[in-house]
C-alpha cells in the first residue's frame, strides 16, 4: 500500500497539503529567529508530500513546549484546519477512509510538531 498510496496521495491532494507546508516554512524563514522553525517545516512537508508507511512519534521537553504554544499561535491553527477539512471530506467516502486518516495524522503533527520524530 505505500508505494502506490503515496502515489495517490500525491495526485489527490498530497500535493497541496505538501505545498502548505512549504509555504509555512518560507514565511517562517524570512525572519532570522524563525528559521529552526522553518527548517521544521520543510521536513514535515516532506512527510506530508508522502505519508504513507511512515509514522510519527511525539516526545519533547520544556523547549518543544514552548516553541509548539508559539507555532500553534502562528501557523499551526489553520494548516491542522485545513488537514481536518480535508480528512472530513475524504471519510465521507469508503474509498477515501484511509486518505482521511492520513490527514488526520498531518493535523495532530500541526498542533504539536516540535518534540515529535518521524519514523
């Protein structure tokens, strides 16, 4: 299922949360202080263009803590909106159940990205 999930998750709206993402980043690299973030970003777009066989971990301290109240302020409310959206739609559909979970994944990792590794 990974190969071929991944490919159609790509086509079929990876490729838009992918770009959120980025996006994401880009904005938070601008400034010098934002670019840890940034850097963050990028790898989770990763994660996002091509999430099937691939899962995540949440850990962290105090440090992650803090950064993930500032993110969630930020910029992590309205990609986790959009990732749930997008889930929601997608479950209404039998076919489109697992895609939906997926999304749901990418919104928990935008509420709390910090402290969390992807295996």
């Amino acid at each position: 299922m990974g190969c071929l999930g991944n490919f159609l998750w790509f086509l079929c709206g990876g490729f838009l949360s992918g770009l959120s993402w980025a996006f994401a980043g880009v904005l938070w690299c601008i400034t010098i202080v934002g670019i840890p973030i940034g850097k963050q970003c990028f790898k989770f777009a990763g994660l996002s263009f091509f999430p099937f066989g691939k899962e995540v971990h949440y850990g962290g301290g105090t440090v992650s803590f803090l950064l993930n109240v500032i993110w969630l302020l930020v910029s992590g409310l309205p990609l986790a909106l959009e990732s749930t959206v997008m889930g929601v739609i997608l479950c209404c559909t039998i076919v489109g159940i697992p895609f939906g979970k997926q999304h749901f994944k990418l919104a928990k990792l935008a509420l709390m990205p910090f402290g969390s590794t992807v295996y």
